[in-house]
C-alpha cells in the first residue's frame, strides 16, 4: 500500500517534467527553424548588400572622371562601418589595389581561376580578431564599356594595367550587425521559449493540481460514505462531544439507546452523569475510560444496563478538544448472563432432583400409608387422630414438593397446537374461583380481539398461569384485583400476556431472585412456582419480565410473557412471497 502511494504521489511530477521535455523538444525545433530561417535571410540580405555594393563600385570606377587614384576610392568606400575591405587582384593572385594600403602585393585568398566570369562567388570567413567577414568576389573588367575618353584619370602606368588586364575584385562585408540582430534574435527567441515552456509547465502543473482536487475529494467523500455506513452499522452507540459536552455526531443506534430521535446539538451532561462515568475526567485529563456501567433510565422511563467507554480526542497540542462515547446497551448480555446463572442452578436442582426424587417418594407412600391406617384405626380418640391429619397434611406437602422437582428437573417438550386463549384463561379462572371468592378478591381478564388460535401447549400454558394466579392470590389484600390482558404485537410475530395485582409487590432486592428455584418469602411456600413458569416460558422460546410497581402505579406487580408466534411469522413470509 505504501508503495502504490508514492508511486501516485511521484507521478504528477514525472508528467509535469514530461510535458515540459515535450515542450521544449518542440519549441526547441521550432526556434531552430526560425532562426535558420532568419539566417538565410540575413545572408541573402547581405549578399545582395554586398552585390549592390560591388555593382556601384564598378560603376563608378567605369563611369567616374573624378576619382583619380582607385586606392583612395577603396578606402572611402572602406570607411563604411559594414565595409572590412576591398582590394583588386591580377590572374597571377597579386594584390594590386587594396583599401588597405599595406595589403597591396600580398597574394589575394581567392584563385583566379576559380572565379567564374558569369557569376558572383561568395563566402564567410573569420579574420584572426574573430571578426566575421562575408566575402563576395567576381571578375571585374575595366575595358567593358569604357573608352579612354571615360577612363579615370590614374598615374600612367597603374592606369595602364588596369584599362588592359582584367581583374579579379573583392569585397568584405563585417557581420557584427548581422550578428548582433541574429543574437538578439536568439536570445528572444530563449526568452519566448523558456516563457512558454514556464506557463506550459504552470498549466500542466495547475491541471494535474485539479485533477487531484477532483480525486481527492472523490475519495474523502468515498471515505466519509465508507466511514458512514460502517459508524451507521455498528452495533453499539457512537458519540462525539466537545469539550462542553455538546454531542457533535452521533449514529442511529446511539439516538436509539438514548431514546432520543436527534440528540445533535444536545448536552449530554443533562443525559448523563459524567461524574460517575468518568467522562469529566477525560476532558479534563485526556484519559481514556472503558466499561463504566450504570443503570440508564430512557425518557420512556424504561431502565436499561448501560456500559460507556470514552476515549479524548487530542488536538496538535496534546490538548483535549473533545471526546468519543462508545455506548452498549448490555440488556441482551446481562439476560444472557441470568440465563447462564439460572441453567447452572437449574443443572445442579436437576442432579438434586434425580438423584432424590424417586428414594424420597417410595418411603414417603408407604408412611402415608400408614398414617392413613391410624387415622382409622383412631377415630374413637380425636386428639391422636389430629396429630395423624397433620402428618398426611406434611406428607401430601413433602409429595407436592417432590412432584414439583421432578416436573421442573425433567419438563417436557412444549407440543404446540392451536389453543383458544379466551377459553384457556376462562378455565384457569374457574380453578381458583373458590381461592379469589374467599378472598374477596376480583379477577378479570381482556383478550384482544381477533386472536383466534394461538399455537400453545395448553396443559403447560394452564400450569403456569395457575401458578401466577395463585401467586398473586396469596400476596394480595382481601378486596383487591388481579387482572389478566392478551394482545398480539404487531404483525402478530409474539403474543402478550400479563397478569397483573394490586398487591404489595415485591421487594426490589428480591426482583433478581424470584425464578430461581426454592427461592421464597413465605414459610410454606416451595419456591418452585416461577422457577416452573420461566421453564414453560422458555419451552415456548418465550421470555417473562416482572415489574414492580408497574409503570405509572404506586403498588402492585405485574408480569408479561412474550411469546413468539412461528405461524404467525410463516403467515407473514408467505404473504411477502405471494405479493
């Protein structure tokens, strides 16, 4: 991964020197013509300079009466500043007139026999001051139309040699101003050059700077919608607080936890407690905090175990410039951990119940047995006979107990069939109609309507609805109420039921305990009766809670199963698939 960064982090660089390579190769072969262009034209500028030069030259040493001595016409020529020199030489390649008057007899650099008499020669060369001279040469004839009426007055013999000898002239043009034009010419053509190559990079350069921007901001945004869902996805709540405790950010299952549609903007510290959490702490102190547990109530009034880990969130400085909440709702975890708890003791009351069951019950019939024939035998004498009664009594309450731990260590598999409930509760009512009507006490019971069949197994339903009942009978005051409610959640996926009195209650150190085996706070109670329920709940894969008080009331107990209803949900699947 970090290679294939540096490789993309080194390639606008590469393509930006490319580019500008690119850029110059082509500027570099266009300049090149232009100046050789430009070169051509200033030779053929000088060679025609030069042409016209030599041609007024003949002219004048053909036509001009005035000029008596050739040497001092050179050298007037000469002191044109493009003029190097001019001289005259014979066919034996001597010097005879020379701008130059110490050059005269010197050998003449051209041939005579190279020059061509239909045309003009022409040649660069560089004097031994590195000065450059273009050269141009032809033959030159005094004689052509020129009589002796029109020749120039020369000294005798000079003038001689030159009306009947032809010769060869030459004349040097300085290239310094052509060489200074051709400079400039170079160096603003560099100029140009190394300006456009500079904006060429510049727009490569700021292209690839957008092109960029573009794909970075493709990909942080990528990376916030990646980050997004994943935070949205998480199973436990996200937040993000400054350092006054404002929330930031937040994810759904964080609003969810705090029972809060948009808790953005809101104070968590009206949330909660950042004492006892340790959040204060790590704004304070940038220090992370995990796994501190409390019991949060929801603006539902539920109450749920909430664990809250907090981690800072430091700024360049090291300084605290806010923090990050992880919350978990640990419900499911802390059933879990009671369902672990209770299957222990559950195990360990099965081995008891087992192992002692069936040796106590075997002696204890033949002992009832027994009792049975004293009663009989002593029904003459009534002070023994009450002691026998209370033996059988003991007895039957030593066998209840006994069936009791035999039904709960060894409970059958719930046989679900379909099961009016109106008519279930309605029976169970009728068993203890006799208990309630000697307490005075009023038992209704509401089903929803529109339940029909509910897939029950009826005998284990009627058992634990009996204990229920029977149950808050025994707590409630005479005159009191139980009442019973049947409803179907939505989509009819789990069936409701409550029971639920008017009693005391149960105390709130005692409401852990209740469904454990043998726990009771009566002296002649068993403490199996909800430890019975909460298995044939479990056997419908059901789960039973318990408040007390219940919600908005200052006394009472109430009791909800919720049981699922696997027709109910097939119904559904089959109805989606049929759409």
């Amino acid at each position: 991964m970090r290679i294939l960064h540096k490789k993309k982090l080194y390639l606008p660089a590469l393509s930006i020197i490319a580019a500008a390579l690119i850029l110059l190769g082509l500027i570099s072969i266009s300049t090149y013509r232009n100046l050789n262009r430009e070169k051509i034209k200033i030779m053929s500028f000088a060679h025609r300079q030069a042409s016209m030069l030599l041609s007024i030259i003949e002219t004048s040493a053909r036509t001009d009466p005035c000029q008596d001595e050739a040497s001092d016409f050179f050298r007037e020529i000469a002191t044109h500043e493009d003029v190097a020199y001019i001289y005259l030489f014979n066919p034996q390649d001597r010097i005879t007139c020379h701008s130059d008057p110490e050059g005269e007899g010197d050998t003449a650099s051209w041939k005579w026999e190279n020059l061509d008499s239909e045309r003009t020669h022409s040649r660069m060369i560089q004097l031994p001051d590195k000065t450059r001279v273009y050269e141009i040469a032809r033959r030159f004839s005094p004689q052509q139309s020129m009589d002796d009426s029109e020749a120039f007055v020369f000294p005798t013999n000079r003038k001689r040699d030159l009306q009947k000898a032809d010769s060869g002239i030459v004349l040097g043009l300085r290239m310094n101003a052509y060489d200074s034009a051709l400079r400039s010419d170079l160096q603003h053509a560099i100029v140009m050059a190394a300006i456009v190559i500079v904006l060429g990079s510049a727009v490569f350069f700021f292209i690839f700077i957008i092109q960029n921007y573009y794909m970075v901001e493709r990909t942080l945004r990528r990376t916030q919608d990646y980050t997004q869902q994943v935070v949205s996805s998480m199973a436990s709540g996200l937040l993000g607080i400054d350092p006054k405790g404002k929330i930031l950010s937040f994810n759904s299952t964080a609003a969810g936890i705090l029972g809060l549609e948009d808790p953005g903007g809101s104070d968590l510290r009206s949330i909660l407690d950042f004492q006892s959490l340790g959040i204060q702490e790590v704004l304070n102190r940038c220090e992370t905090v995990t796994d501190r547990e409390i019991r949060f109530r929801k603006p539902d009034a539920s109450i749920i175990p909430l664990s809250v880990s907090a981690s800072p969130i430091r700024d360049e400085n090291g300084g605290c410039r806010g923090a990050v909440l992880i919350l978990s709702d640990r419900t499911n975890i802390k059933q879990l951990e009671e369902k672990v708890r209770r299957s222990e003791k559950l195990a360990a009351v099965g081995q008891l119940a087992a192992g002692l069951a069936h040796e106590i019950r075997n002696p204890l019939s033949s002992i009832r047995g027994f009792a049975q024939f004293l009663r009989y035998a002593l029904k003459d004498r009534p002070k023994e006979q009450e002691y026998v009664e209370v033996m059988i009594r003991e007895m039957d309450r030593i066998n209840r107990v006994v069936t009791d731990l035999l039904s709960f260590a060894n409970p059958r598999s719930a046989e679900l069939k379909p099961v009016r409930v109106e008519e279930l509760i309605d029976h169970v009512v009728r068993l203890v109609e006799a208990d309630s009507r000697a307490k005075k006490i009023d038992i209704a019971f509401d089903v929803s309507p529109g339940l029909g069949e509910i897939p029950l197994d009826a005998y284990q339903m009627t058992q634990a609805f009996l204990n229920l009942l029977l149950n808050s009978l025994k707590f409630v005051d005479p005159g009191g109420s139980v009442e019973i409610a049947v409803s179907a959640a939505e989509g009819k996926k789990e069936y409701i039921f409550q029971v639920e009195d008017n009693g005391p209650g149960i105390p709130k150190e005692n409401l852990a305990k209740i469904f454990d085996p043998f726990f009771t706070t009566r002296e002649t109670g068993t403490g199996l009766g909800l430890a019975i329920v909460h298995k044939i709940v479990e056997n419908h894969r059901g789960t039973i809670d318990v408040e007390s008080p219940p919600s908005g009331k200052p006394r009472g107990c109430r009791f909800t199963i919720r049981i699922p209803d696997p027709a109910g949900e097939t119904g559904k699947k089959r109805e989606e698939a049929s759409r």
